[in-house]
C-alpha cells in the first residue's frame, strides 16, 4: 500500500489535469494523476477546436477566464515548442456581414483593449480582405484582425505534457476511477477507486464534467456543472489552404458565433451549433449539422463544398457557470481539495491555470513548493516518416524497418510510428489515431483499422476481441477477420 501514498493526487487527465500535473512535476512532490478512462485526453480535451484563443474578455464577470485566456495565448507557444506540440499562429479575423455587425466588431476592439489586447486591427476595405482571405464571402464588409490567435492539437498537448510530466515523475494511473472520499484523523484524503485506495495530502479536482459529483463526495455541493454541446464538420486536406485564418462571424446576441478554421492537421474544422445537453451528451444531429453548420459556413466560404467534409463531430464543454467563468478555487468543504474546472477557452487558458493552482493556491491550502533542480522541460514526439526528408527517412529505416512499412496511407503512418505510440501508453484504436493520425484522412480507417488491430494484439499480446475502439464496451471485432486470420496462418474459415 506504501506506493498508493502521494502529496497530491489529481483527478482526470484531460488539459487541466495534465497541465496540473506538468506544473507540479517542477516541485519536489510526490504527485499521481488518476484517469477513469483507459486514456488520456478522451475527455471534453478530445473534442476542443483547438483555437489558442487570443484574450476575448466574456464579461466583467469573468476574470479568471479573461486572464486565464490572455496569459496562456501568451504562455501557449513556448511551451509548445518544449513538448514539441504543433502550434500554428494564423490570427483571427472577427467578420461582419452589415455595418450593425461592423459596429459590434468595433465594440470587440475596444473589449480587447480594455482586456490588453492591443494588437488588433480593424480592416474595411475590400482589397485587403481579399488578399488576407480570397475566398472569403463578397457580402463580408469588415473584419477585426487579432494577429495573436493560434491554433494547436489539442489530444497533442495533452500527450505531451503527461509523458514530461511523467519523465519528471509523476504516476500515471489510467482505467482508476475515484469513487468514494474520505478523511482520516490526520487530515488526508483517503480517495476509493476501482483500482484499490490512494492517500494523498492535497487533490486537485480536474474532472471535467464530473468534477461537481467529485465535490460531492467531500461535503462540497457549491456548485453545478451543465453541457453545453457544439457539433462541427472536419473538411479534407484536399481543400488545404482555401482558408487562411481563424474565421469567426458573430451570433444573434453579438457574442462570438460560427467559424471555420484551419486546423494544425491541414484540414479545415466548420461549426457549430451550440445546445445545452445532458451530462456527457456528445451526439451529432441532422439538425445540427446539414441544417445547422453547413448553410452556416456556406454563408461565410460560399466555394467550400459539403462534399469535402470527411467527418461530422461533436464535443460538449463542462460549463459551471452559464457565464462562462471558471470554476477555480479551494473548496468551502476542505481547503487542500482544490477545484479545476474550466469552461469554454479552457484549452488557451489551461497552462496558466495550472500556474494559478499549483503556484498560489496550493500554497494557501497549506503546501510547501520547491524547486526540483533536475526538472527536464523538453519532451519529443513520436517521430514522423512523413513530415522526414529522404536522408532522415533512409536513416529510421535503416535502424528499424518498420518504419518503412507504411500503414495508414491516408496520413502516411509507419508501423514503426504505432508501436513507438503504443510504447508511450496507447492501448486503444482511439490511442494510436490520436497520437499517430493513423485512421484520421479521408477513408476514416477503412483501409488500416484492421492492420492497427493487429499490431495493437502482437503489441499488447492480448486477444483481437479485447481490444477497443476507446476502452469500455467499445469492442472493435467479435471475432478475427479473414485478412487477420490469414496473417497469423490460421486459415480461411
Ligand atoms: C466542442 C468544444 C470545443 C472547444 N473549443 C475550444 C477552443 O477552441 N479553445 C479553447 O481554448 N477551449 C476550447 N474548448 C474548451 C476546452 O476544450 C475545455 O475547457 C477543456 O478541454 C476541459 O478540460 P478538462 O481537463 O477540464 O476536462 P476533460 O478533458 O473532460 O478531462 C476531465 C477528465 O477527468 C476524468 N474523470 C472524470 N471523473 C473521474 C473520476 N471519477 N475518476 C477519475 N477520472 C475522472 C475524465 O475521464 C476526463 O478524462 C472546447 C471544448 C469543447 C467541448
């Protein structure tokens, strides 16, 4: 039992929770992360935009949100560039249709200042706007151009900060679900799980959309998480280019509407239709999306055919406070149990957050931080066949030929590339898609779901009918396919 006793333990490893545990991993901490999911980043993390948002203020309301946003646009690329995390800087352009749209966009301007972002432009004239967005809609009279808005991957970082912060050492329990909480008489929690009981001194509470029955389970029924769901359409590579920057248009009530975006992949994303939903509802519509996003988008990229979209998706943001501010603080129930919910632009905010919780508030529940000298920032991704030049890709090769085998040829991903994923914690088809791409182009993995089923059972040497999709009952086959069956020489029938 000794090895289950921790100073903090974090519960949920999406972007909060992994971006909790990379911050802590800089202090002399015992420190585990504690996922139900039989992954990382299969949360709320998973279905983000990805948009680095640059500092848009929701209200005077909302100061953990409006600073959380500012700062982590600002903190977002260098640590970006230390988990080697794709991180591409377009900018946004905030359109408008009509001059009374043109005057809300104005009104944004002033919003940004007021927030300090100050870098903005506004831009009337057609002729710019054409060349910064050709294909842009003829009927857009203006736009607000916020040159700081960036996009990422979102899974990706997620990735990223666990393995640095692991490499830093911090334990990883996945398919661990917390059920039960408990103090005893020296005043540590006692937390129950699926996978035995874990202590710790301090937790902080990153369950995302669960995190109010987290609370809960301490006394703490201060607050109330709702979904707020948003449906959108993934357009293929093909149409690479078409859009050039992070393109918002305005809703009814003025506030931020639908977009089309590029995303770090070299897809385009289009959305969304926004509904409060139940719990965890993550469903896509017919409503939502061919008469919701779709005549949406045309409206904004006229040229932009529905027959490019090669996946429709939908994602729901855990939000405490219809206002959009977040929920961050010591808990009423018990000071060293420590609230992390984020809300809409929780992706941006998520490293300054982290900051806020592991470096102010965990001090004020009593925790004393300090410096581990040998903290390593720098993690590397799983390596590329293709984004290598033919020196690079002869020399991977050469050390392992797997490399050479390619699997996914939608994405160009080498079986070398799944079993180094498959290494660093992927035990899922949903695990290796996310960290390889494998499965993600145009045939959705038609063509290489079965080749990765087969390398995940020689990998994990498990049985082909216990391996899923996303963990759970999410069974990828009943039984092994003729092609598999052929492979391991097991004949036809
Ligand atoms: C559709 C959509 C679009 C978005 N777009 C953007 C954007 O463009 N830019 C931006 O900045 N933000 C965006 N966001 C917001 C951002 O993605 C979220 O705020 C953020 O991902 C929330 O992360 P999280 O770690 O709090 O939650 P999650 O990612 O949901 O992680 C919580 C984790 O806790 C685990 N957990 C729950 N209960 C337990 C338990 N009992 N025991 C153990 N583990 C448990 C869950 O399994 C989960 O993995 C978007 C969100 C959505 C849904």
């Amino acid at each position: 039992m000794e090895k289950n006793i921790f100073d903090v333990i974090i519960i949920g490893a999406g972007v909060a929770g992994a971006s909790a545990a990379r911050e802590l991993s800089k202090f002399k901490l015992k420190v585990a992360v504690l996922e139900k999911n039989i992954d990382v980043a299969f949360g709320a993390t998973k279905g983000s935009h990805a948009i680095v948002h640059c500092g848009f203020p929701t209200s005077d309301f909302t100061p953990l949100k409006n600073r959380g946003e500012l700062k982590g646009n600002l903190m977002m690329e260098q640590l970006c560039k230390e988990l080697d995390v794709e991180f591409i800087r377009p900018g946004k352009l905030l359109i408008a249709f009509n001059d009374k749209e043109l005057d809300l966009v104005k009104n944004w301007q002033l919003k940004l200042r007021r927030n300090g972002v100050i870098n903005t432009q506004l831009i009337t004239d057609r002729k710019t706007l054409n060349e910064m967005e050709p294909n842009l809609s003829d009927e857009v009279v203006g736009a607000l151009h916020t040159p700081n808005t960036a996009i990422t991957s979102p899974w990706a970082l997620v990735f990223g900060l666990i393995e640095n912060a692991i490499d830093n050492g911090v334990e990883l329990f996945v398919d661990t679900k917390v059920t039960g909480i408990s103090t005893n008489d020296k005043g540590k929690f006692s937390l129950e799980t699926n996978k035995g009981t874990f202590e710790s001194s301090y937790i902080i509470n990153a369950a995302g959309i669960n995190a109010d029955d987290l609370a809960n389970l301490i006394g703490d029924n201060n607050f109330e998480l709702t979904n707020s769901r948003h449906q959108r359409l993934i357009i293929d590579k093909r149409c690479q280019g078409m859009v050039k920057h992070v393109i918002r248009g305005l809703n009814e009530k003025g506030a931020l509407g639908d977009f089309v975006t590029p995303t770090v992949h070299g897809n385009l994303m289009a959305g969304e239709y926004v509904e409060i939903v139940s719990k965890g509802n993550t469903e896509t519509t017919r409503e939502g999306l061919a008469e919701g996003v779709v005549p949406k988008y045309l409206k904004i990229f006229p040229s932009l055919s529905p027959a490019n979209v090669i996946k429709p998706f939908a994602g729901a943001v855990p939000l405490a406070d219809l206002s959009g501010e977040f929920h961050i603080g010591l808990s009423p129930a018990n000071s060293k149990f420590i609230n992390m919910v984020l809300g809409a632009s929780g992706l941006t905010a998520a490293p300054a957050m982290a900051e806020f919780v592991v470096q102010e508030l965990l001090p004020l529940a009593g925790a004393k931080l300090e410096n581990k000298e040998e903290f390593n920032p720098i993690r590397k991704e799983i390596p590329r066949i293709d984004e290598m030049d033919n020196e690079e890709r002869a020399k991977y090769i050469s050390q392992d030929p797997r490399y050479g085998h390619i699997v996914c040829r939608c994405e160009t991903v080498s079986e070398g590339e799944i079993v180094e994923a498959i290494r660093r914690g992927a035990t899922t088809r949903d695990g290796i898609k996310l960290r390889t791409r494998a499965g993600m182009g145009r045939c959705q993995g038609g063509f290489c779901g079965p080749r990765v089923l087969k390398i995940l059972e020689r990998e994990l040497n498990k049985p082909l009918t216990e391996i899923t999709r996303r963990g759970g009952n999410s069974v990828e086959t009943m039984f092994a396919t003729k092609e598999l069956r052929q492979d391991r020489g097991e004949g036809n029938d």
